[in-house]
C-alpha cells in the first residue's frame, strides 16, 4: 500500500513538472522562433547594406571613366540604402544587442562610411574637372583595403548571427528532448501505476481467499472436534447402556441360557438404533419410519403381523438410542407374551402423529386370540428400561388395556434442529 501512494506522489510530481517544462519549453520555442526572425532580418539588413556599398562603387567608377551624370542616380541610390540598411539593424538590435554585435554594427557603419568618403570624394574631382585626380584616387590602394576590412566585419556578423541562432535553435530541441523524457516518464508512471493496482486487486482477491481457506479449515476443525467429542460421549453411554443391560439381566434370569438370549435381543437391538446414527451427518437426518421398521421388523414372520403409519418425522442422534430400546422392549414383550408369541397369530399397530411444532404422540397397539388383561408383562429391567428411556427423551409413556386390546402411548418433544420442516 505504501509502495502505492507512493506512486501516485510520483505521478502528482511528474504533473507538477510537466506543467512546469510545458511552460518553460513553450517561451523557449517562441525565443527560438522570435531568433529566427531576427537573425533572417539582421543578415537581410546586412546584405542590403554590402549591396549598396558594391552599388555605389560601380556607380562611382562608371561616373568617373565616362563622366556621365545618369551614374549618379544609382550612386545616390546606393548612399541611401546603406544609411537606411545601418539604421535598421541598430533598430533590431536596440535592446538586445551583445557588444559583440554593437561593436561590429559600428565598424560596419565606420567602414562603409570611409568608403562612401573615398567614392564622393573621386565624384568631386570629376565635377571639378580633375579628372586625373579622380583616378590617381582609384588607383590607389585605399579602396581595396577599405573594401577587404568591410568584407571581413561582415563575414563576421552573419557568423555571429547565425551562432546566436544557432544556440537557439539548440536549447528549443533540449527543451523539446526534456519534454520528451518528461512524457516517457509519466507514461511510465501511468503504467506503473496501472500495474500496481491490478497487483493490488489480486493481492487484495488472494487474501480474501487466503482468509476464506483458513475460515474453512477453522471450520472443518471445529466439525471435526465437535464429532470427536460426540463420538466419544456416544461411545461412553453405549458402554454404559451395554454394561447396564448385562447386569440387569442377569439379576433377572437365573437359567444362563435365558440370561444370555435377552442380553443378544437388547445388545442387538441397541446395535440396530446405533447402526441408524451412525450414519447421521447432522440433526435430523434419521426419520422415524426408519428407526421403527429397524428395530421391530426382525422380530416378525409376515408383513401382516405389523401396521406402521406416521407422517415423517426427523429424530435426533441423541434420540435415537432411547427410542429404539423403547420399541425393542415393546417388541420383545409382544414376542414373548403379546400379538408376536407363538399361536397368538395377532397383529401390532404401530403410529404417531406431529403437531407441527415439537410435540410427538408415539401409539403401540397388540390384538391377539388371547386375553389382552391377562398377559404376563415383563416388570423387570425391560419395565425399569423403558421409563429410563423415557425420563431421557423427558416424555411421559402409559399402558392401557381395553377391550382386549394393548396400548402403550408415548408423548415427548423432538430435539432442537429435529422439528418437522
């Protein structure tokens, strides 16, 4: 994140700059374009000014040789343009003139005005009739050497002239290579940080993935100490039902045999419960349809020895094992003395009903050929079992008899999670 706002205090920095140089780059390009007009009318100015000299020279010697006035015209001419050319490159030059160039416009005026002196003054002796005189002027060396020394200052302005272009010129394109750089550099920046913000929203996106996972696992974790603790209190209560029953019922049953068959029926029977939530992945998921037809089915010979009928209901895993011994009671006793004993040919009616809320009615009925009133319940641990199973599911269990018939009815609340949905 730090390396983020950092780059955007970059790019501020680089806006800032590029605000700056677009500024000082454009007054540099209007000096160099201002620079080049000026230069292109300082040498124009100059070469009008060397014209007039060379004019004015040819004018003088055609006077001087053919004594004809029409060559003064252009003399004349000459005189004016060079004055007039001096005047405008002092006014150019007014105010930014180095001394360089204010020296060298000063001898070129003093040069070309020595010159226009030694041409007026051969002019004067041709109108005065000393035309000998005239050309012992000429012949001399004083014109050419006047002449040389103004070559040379002007040879030496236009190059001064065109090294201050030049110069110009030269700081317009490292202005503009600045400028340049400049937009690299803050492309580059875009670009950066441009990159850095998809880096940032994939950071940002594996975190929260990172963070999932652990959530995840921090979940799966719990789930699984949750079913640890669970088993190992399933496990713990099994041992003490397992060792309950055996107890029991050998303190009920003096004849081994007898002893060791109702201790398989309750083990087998607390094993068919525990078969059911043992494959329960949660509350809920065991209905019981499934518990009653686990538990009561093995013990009969025909489909029409039993009825089941209920709506389904989900019963919870802590539910289950009280349950099934309930219904494992009730259908031993209906093996040994009720509907299911042998050539009583009768028949079990087993239902419940749900309120919708978390209230359950669980009905058992025997009918059989003999007299209901008069069989032989079992009072022992079977009787102390059920009422056990009965205070841990906190519900309330009754037997009737009526008209020959058997009823037990069972009344408790479904767990939290367990209700009917």
């Amino acid at each position: 994140m730090l390396g983020l706002f950092a780059i955007i205090a970059l790019l501020v920095a680089l806006m800032i700059w590029v605000a700056i140089e677009t500024t000082r780059t454009f007054r540099i390009e209007q000096a160099a374009r201002h620079q080049v007009e000026l230069t292109s009318a300082v040498l124009i100015e100059v070469n009008r000014a060397y014209s007039a000299v060379i004019n004015a020279e040819t004018a003088q010697r055609g006077f001087v040789l053919t004594e004809r006035s029409d060559y003064l015209e252009p003399y004349e001419t000459a005189s004016a343009t060079f004055a007039g050319a001096i005047e405008n490159l002092r006014g150019l030059l007014a105010g930014a003139a180095t001394e360089t160039q204010k020296s060298l416009v000063d001898k070129l005026e003093s040069l070309g005005n020595d010159k226009f002196s030694e041409l007026s003054l051969t002019i004067a002796f041709v109108k005065g009739g000393k035309s000998d005189e005239a050309l012992a002027v000429v012949n001399t060396d004083r014109g050419k050497e006047i002449m040389d020394r103004f070559r040379v200052v002007i040879r030496q302005l236009e190059a001064y002239e065109q090294g201050i272009l030049v110069s110009a010129l030269e700081r317009a394109k490292r202005a503009q290579d600045r400028y340049s750089l400049m937009f690299l550099l803050l492309g580059s920046g875009v670009v950066l940080l441009f990159g850095m913000l998809l880096f940032q929203g994939w950071r940002t996106a594996r975190l929260a993935q990172v963070e999932g996972n652990l959530e995840a696992v921090e979940t799966e974790k719990a789930k699984t100490e949750l079913l640890a603790r669970e088993l190992n209190h399933r496990v713990k209560n099994l041992f003490a039902i397992v060792l309950s029953l055996i107890r029991n019922s050998g303190r009920e049953e003096t004849d081994a045999r007898e002893a060791t068959k109702k201790i398989h029926e309750r083990v087998y029977a607390l094993a068919r419960a525990h078969e059911l939530t043992a494959t329960i992945d949660g509350p809920g998921r065991t209905t019981l349809d499934d518990l009653v037809s686990a538990v009561a089915l093995p013990y009969i010979s025909s489909e029409d020895a039993i009825s089941i009928d209920g709506p389904p209901v989900p019963v919870s895993a802590e539910q289950v094992t009280p349950l099934g011994l309930i219904i494992n009671e009730l259908a031993t006793n209906a093996v040994k003395y009720g509907a299911w004993a042998e050539g009583q040919d009768g028949r079990v009616s087993i239902s419940w009903n749900h309120d919708g809320g978390d209230g359950l009615s669980l009905r058992w009925s025997e009918r059989h050929n003999g007299a209901a009133d008069s069989q032989e319940i079992d009072e022992g641990f079977g009787s102390s079992l059920m009422r056990l199973s009965t205070q841990q599911l906190g519900g309330e269990m009754k037997r009737t008899l009526k008209d020959g018939q058997l009823f037990w009815s069972l009344d408790f609340k479904l767990a939290d999670g367990t209700k009917e949905r």
